[in-house]
C-alpha cells in the first residue's frame, strides 16, 4: 500500500485507530475523533453573522481515561507530512484540555510528548505498535499528580452523563474535583457569562456527592431566579436529595423539578412551618443568603446547623456578597468554616476594601468573556453610541426656573452623570425611546430588549414612553413592553415569560438592577445602557445578559445601545470582550449601523440593598436663611417642551481581521484594507476581471475586514460591491446597479443567442439590478421568478447549448456590466 496516495481520513482510519484497538483502547468509551474544541467565532456583518471557519479547532483523538476524563490528544496528518507535523498543533490541544500527553502521526509511528518526564525525555519517536496503553497513560497522570488511593478514587468518579461538556467545563471541573479531593478547601472559578457556570458547579457537586467525598452540600445564590433556574434546570437530578430554604408563612416554598412550577409544601418541609425548625434529612439544599441569615439569631435559620454539618458550600455570584468581610454570605461562610468552599463568577472584584481572591485564593481556572466569544461559544456584539446634547453640553436652568411639580431647580450645570438621578428631562425619555423603537424596527420588531435605567421611577418612566413610542403594538399588546423591578410584582411575574424562548410577549423589559445577573435570557438581542455604570464588574454582568449564543433561534450576535459612554469600559485594560463594531450616529442618522457619578443606587430587592448600592436622595434648600429644615427634592423633572433633546455627534468603530478595535471612519479604513490587497486601481480591475466568479473575491474581501454590508449601508444599498469598493478606495464615481444594467440593455450585444436565451439574458440583467453579481452567479437562479416561467433549470441551460455555455454567458454578461 502507497501511504502517500492516502488522505489524512485513510492514515487515521487504516494506521492510527488499529494501532489504538491493538493497545486497549475503547472506540466507544474511551476514543472520540474529532472532537471540537472550538466552535468558530461568530463574525458580525452588518445583519448577518456567520462562524469564521479559520478558527474552528477539532482534536483528531482525544483519548480519554473514561468520559470526560482526557488524558492525551493525537493529531494526524498525511504521509506528505513529516512525523512530527501535527505537533504543534497537538501541543496547543492538550493545553486546551489540561493534559500532559501529545501525540503525532503520519501513519508511519507516532512523536509522544510526554509533560511527565516519566521517562526524564520530553519528546520521543515511538512505533506503531509502541502506543502506551490506557492504564500506561494513566499510571504515568495519577503518578505524575502524586495522588493518593483516596485522591485516585475521587479523580476517577464519573460525570452524570447525557449533556457534552465542552474543553473549558472539562477543565473547570476535573481542577475543581481534583482540588477538593487533595484536602483543598477554598476555590474560585471564574466563566464568564453563558459559559455554564451552573452545569460546571452540577458536575462537581455530582462527582464528589457521587464518590462520597462531600455528603452534605449548600449551594447559596442571592436571587429567587438563580435557584429556581438550577433547580428546574442543571440540578434536575438531585431531586428527591434536594430542598429549598425558603421560610415564609405557609412552609417552604418547592419549585417542581417536571414541570416548573413553584409550589409551598405542607409536610415534609426543609423548614417546618410550627416549629421553624430546619428538616435536616436531605443532603444537598439550596437557599438564597437572605433566606438563611438576619440581623437577629433567630432570623440565622443557618446556625440551626451545627458548624460542621455542610462539607461542601458552593457560593454563585460570589462577586455580590461573600467578597466583603462583613457581608452576611461571609458570615455564613465563616460559621461553616471547615467545610470545603467553592466561588463561582463571572467577575471577580478586586478593590483595596474587598477582594475575592483574598479569600477563595487565586482562580483555579479562568474562562473569560473573550475567550468565550473567539472559541464561538459567546454571541459577539455590535454597540451604537448615541450622544444627546443635554448630556455631552451640559444644560443650566434659567434663574428661578421652576419645575413641572414647582420645585425651584438649583442653580448650576447639569451633565450626564445628573440625568435622571438629579434631573429627569421628559424629551430625553422620549428620544431615548424613539431611538430604541428606530432600531427595532430596523432590524426585528420582536427581538428581546432590556433597557438599564437609573433606578426604579426612571424604569416606569422608560415603561410609559416605549409605550408610548410602540403605541401600534401596545395597544392590542400592553405586555409589549413590561417595567421588571424589585418593587413591580406584576412585572415580575412576567420574567418567565420574557426568558422563554417560546413566549413572543414580553419583548421589551425596562429595569434598573433586578436584571443586571443571573437572568438566563438567551434570545436577547438588543441590551439598552441608560444607567450611569463606572464599576467593571456591573458593566461585564450586563453585557452578559446578551451573550448567550442560540443559532438554532436566529440569535447569532446582539446589540449594546449606549446612552451613557458605558462602553468606553472597552479601552479599560480590565475588559476582555471587545465588541464587534461600534456605532455613533449623529442627528438625522439612522439608528441601525452600517466623570464619576455622584453616590446613588436603587433597590434590587423590597428591603435589600445590593453590596455597590446605596439609597440616595438630593437636597435643596428654602434659601430663606431662616433657619428651616431644607426640603428634600429627590430629582427637578422638566417638561419635554420647555427642555428639547437632541443628538449630538457620530462616529464609528469596528474590529480588525486581527479582533482589535480599530478607530478609524468606516471608509478610512475600507480604503485601507482594500490597498493592502491591490496597490492600484488597475490591480483591482485586473483580479476584478480575471475572478471567474465575483462572489469568491467578494467573500475574499470579507474576509481581509472590508465590511461591505456596512459600507452599503453608509454609502448606499444600490451600489454593487464593485462600485464600493472602486468610489471608497480609489475615489472614483460610483454607478448604481440599476445604471449599470441600463448601460447593458442599450449596447444590446448577446443578439448571437437564440429568443429563450436572450429572454434568460434578459432576466438575469433584471435580477443584477435587484439583488447583485452574487444572485446571477448561482445556478439557483434559474428556479426564482419570473425566470421559472421561461422553461426548467435543464431547458434554459439547454438554450445555451449545455452549463459551459450557459455558465460562459453570465461571464460575458458580468464583462459587459463592468465595462468600463
């Protein structure tokens, strides 16, 4: 057999795999060819978004001790291809999946790395037939750790099989398992938003419940949503083990892991409701913090406990609570000290007053936001920066101006950080609204929004003026847009409803805090920034509530419409997501694209205050002098018609080939782009001419980062890419298709065919003109109207004389069209 004359596929199927079955390998349980480990970033263009191929990584062979447990990843290549070829990327697969073995192959033998040093050699050629077993490879890992029996028992427990992991979960919970079974007792993971935090923090309890190393196990979040999502959802099967700690008048309150729904249960209860005593027989609860701790002892539902009760706390969110000294969650956490301790964030808080790590040490694993989104496992997004005058300018009352409830509004220069805390301008709210209602329309009438507000009133006020603004809609659908805030139980009620893929209503959400974590919306599109946010931590939080990735609903990317210069986040050296592009219009523009605050916060919660916020209000004085208590004012609101609001200014950002954001005009940078591939116009005719097919060198200038949906929309949508690219790169006057066709039916020069091929001919200048060289060049052009009428695909070509002939007409065709 000529190995050269093999593919890549034959090495693998007729060499690599026997050479595995003949050493112990399990095809089935032990052996997984082509494992992805890399989705494939999703690339935004203007409003499509498709997977960068380029970057989709697959192992060949991950091998596997048992599911989930890989130890070593082969890559293989054809025999053109030296041994060790596939090295490389061999090395940079098993960093992904935190193993020490590597192996490459041509088909004649394999390279082994060995990160061990078993053999004190890190690499070494080794025979087809030398291939280390499955317990070879496994002595060496459990040898190379330095476990013990007991550790070794732990390490090999099982994953609850059924849904896939993906390499960083792998990673996150083999760490987290092997760290709690060596006597670790404090650990931190940080996974970014959307990454399955929750599914990671189920497969460690699972494992380490499963193989007996912790019995008893607390899991505290701070919102009812975050448990009642678990419970229904990732911890479904811990149910019968599984109670809630929810004390209120009537028992303790169940969410049913079948169906959903929350229910209060009489007998049986975690928390009995005569005697308040705590039902100690399940193993596994879950609680909010505030449900277990007060400010009294017999509010501390938790020191019903004995201190040593819990081996195993698992704290979500750990960034809100348990970072701080004097939080309630760490007086939770410091009351069951000896058991094991878990941190799960999204992002960790790092200040000189209170720090994460301080406690749960340095992160054992760390998955951010922008690894989430370059892996393809993270929706990417597009921001729009929209400036309002009052904001940018500032605005100063004129002297003893009154407000719309008489209040005499003080005397000084109002700017951004005093919108809607210290001042409401009601034609603000309404540009706002408008705006928000231009993109939707724009782009999709019904795509999930959550708009951030100041606080709770700035919330129903937002509620009011979308309705306002989507009054064609509301009118029949009032639950169109919804105010969801920790005061508005109504609107609460609706969260379900507004997270459920399946419900069309709510569409839009107006909020302050309340949505900010742990709200799973994964077919949100538009995220909405009309709050002040200085903190890292919140700003992340937030654009996580759009970054779930859900292809299979059409949500591939979404949007950040900024009033606020949040995004500016995005040059802090602290932020790891950078954003798809960014949009700045100015007035007139369409929506859709081609200093600190004062101290303030708004209650999440009845009777709770989030650990960053805190009540605030503002106060004016009598200016009587005489002695008065002054009046206290919590904001001057002015009348839309006394105050107009306007846009300020544009600009625009995108992303280079390289993921980087770039700051020129999106035709500075077309121009750019387009000469680091042609020097000259005549070089670009020249590829231009020579292209059989325009849409390969179109999805070629895509791919260099020349963003023609964009320019489109900035330039016009009339323009053929040619014409773009030739008016915005080489400054020559652009013709529109229609003009081009036009120019084409004059010179009437395909009279060479017979009267159905001209008709054909005919027919496809139509479509150039509607739709682009891209629709003339697929043979699937022959089945659309008013085509179809001609005759079938088969007879038209016929026309033609055979696909050759028909398929060197379109070329002819598209010469004509580009003629100079």
């Amino acid at each position: 057999m000529d190995k050269k004359k093999l593919s890549e596929a034959d090495i693998c199927l007729k060499f690599i795999t026997p050479a595995l079955v003949a050493r112990g390998w399990d095809l089935h349980e032990q052996v997984f060819q082509e494992f992805t480990l890399k989705a494939g970033r999703m690339v935004v263009r203007g409003q499509r978004a498709a997977r960068d191929k380029a970057s989709i990584r697959r192992a060949d062979y991950m091998l596997c001790h048992h599911a989930d447990r890989p130890i070593a990843v082969i890559e293989a290549k054809d025999n053109h291809h030296s041994l060790n070829a596939g090295m490389a990327q061999a090395i940079e697969y098993a960093q992904l999946l935190d193993v020490p073995f590597a192996f490459s192959s041509n088909g004649d033998g394999f390279i082994f790395r060995d990160r061990t040093l078993a053999d004190d050699v890190l690499e070494r050629e080794i025979t087809l037939d030398e291939f280390p077993s499955p317990s070879e490879l496994w002595q060496r890992y459990c040898a190379w750790k330095g476990w013990s029996s007991e550790v070794r028992t732990v390490a090999e427990s099982a994953w609850f099989p059924g849904k896939s992991a993906r390499y960083y979960q792998i990673t996150a919970v083999n760490r987290t398992v092997e760290a709690i079974a060596t006597g670790r007792d404090r650990v931190l993971l940080v996974m970014a938003t959307g990454t399955g935090k929750t599914f990671t923090a189920f497969q460690i309890i699972w494992r380490l419940w499963k193989s007996g190393a912790r019995k008893r196990i607390l899991y505290l979040a701070d919102r009812n949503i975050l448990i009642d999502q678990t419970m229904v959802n990732d911890f479904k099967p811990f149910k019968g083990a599984m109670a809630k700690l929810s004390p209120n008048q009537k028992g303790v309150e169940r969410v049913d892991a079948d169906t959903g729904k929350r229910f209060i249960e009489d007998l049986d209860l975690a928390l009995n409701k005569t005697t308040k005593l705590v039902d100690k027989s399940y193993e596994i609860y879950l609680s909010l913090y505030q449900a277990v701790s007060g400010r009294e002892d017999e509010a501390n539902i938790y020191k019903q406990f004995s201190p040593d009760f819990f081996d195993l706390i698992v704290v979500d969110e750990c960034h809100r609570g348990s970072a701080a000294e004097d939080s309630a969650w760490r007086e939770i956490l410091s009351y069951f000290k000896s058991a094991a301790q878990i941190g799960l964030t999204a992002t960790p808080k790092e200040t000189e007053e209170v720090s994460n790590s301080d406690y749960f040490g340095e992160p054992l694993y760390t998955y951010s936001l922008k690894q989430g989104i370059d892996d393809g496992y993270l929706a990417p997004y597009k921001v729009i920066r929209i400036d309002l005058d009052r904001d940018v300018l500032g605005w100063r009352p004129s002297a003893g101006m009154t407000d719309k409830h008489g209040n005499v509004v003080e005397d000084r220069i109002y700017n951004q950080s005093d919108m809607n805390r210290s001042l409401v301008l009601e034609a603000r709210d309404q540009l706002v609204a408008e705006k928000i209602t231009d993109y939707l329309k724009a782009t999709d009438r019904y795509a999930k929004t959550i708009v951030f507000c100041e606080d709770i009133d700035h919330a129903g006020r937002m509620r009011q003026a979308l309705s306002n603004a989507n009054a064609d809609i509301c009118v029949d659908q009032p639950k169109y847009v919804v105010q969801i805030t920790g005061d508005n139980r109504e609107g609460k009620l609706e969260l379900d409803n507004f997270i459920d893929p399946e419900k069309t209503f709510p569409v839009i959400a107006t909020t302050s805090r309340l949505m900010s974590t742990g709200v799973d919306a994964q077919t949100c599109k538009l995220i909405v920034l009309d709050q002040t946010i200085k903190s890292m931590t919140t700003f992340k939080q937030i654009v996580g509530r759009g970054t779930r990735l859900r292809e299979d609903l059409g949500k591939t990317w979404f949007t950040i419409m900024d009033f606020k210069r949040a995004t500016e986040m995005f040059a802090d050296k602290e932020f790891d997501g950078d954003p798809a592009q960014v949009y700045q219009p100015g007035p007139g523009e369409p929506v859709e694209p081609p200093e600190p605050p004062p101290p303030g916060g708004i209650c999440e919660e009845p009777g709770h205050w989030s650990d960053e916020e805190s009540p605030f209000e503002f106060t004016k004085g009598t200016g009587q002098g005489d002695g008065e208590l002054p009046q206290t004012v919590k904001r001057f609101v002015i009348d839309g018609k006394r105050v107009p609001v306007s846009i300020a200014k544009e600009r625009v950002q995108y992303l280079d080939a390289e993921g980087k954001l770039i700051t020129e005009s999106l035709r500075d940078y077309t121009r750019i782009n387009v000469k680091k591939q042609y020097e000259s116009l005549d070089a670009f005719l020249r590829v231009w001419s020579a292209a059989e097919r325009k849409a390969v060198l179109i999805a070629e200038l895509d791919d260099h980062g020349v963003f023609l949906d964009a320019l489109a929309d900035e330039v016009g949508k009339d323009f053929d890419p040619f014409d773009l690219v030739l008016h915005v790169a080489y400054d020559m006057p652009p013709l529109t298709r229609a003009e081009r066709a036009n120019q084409v039916r004059k010179r009437n020069v395909f009279t060479e065919y017979g009267p159905v091929a001209r008709q054909v001919i005919a027919a496809l200048i139509d479509k150039y003109a509607d739709s682009g060289v891209q629709t003339i060049e697929s043979m699937d052009v022959l089945r659309l109207p008013p085509i179809d009428h001609l005759g079938t695909p088969i007879e038209l070509v016929r026309a033609f004389g055979g696909k050759p002939q028909f398929l060197q007409a379109v070329r002819s065709l598209e010469a004509e069209l580009y003629r100079s």
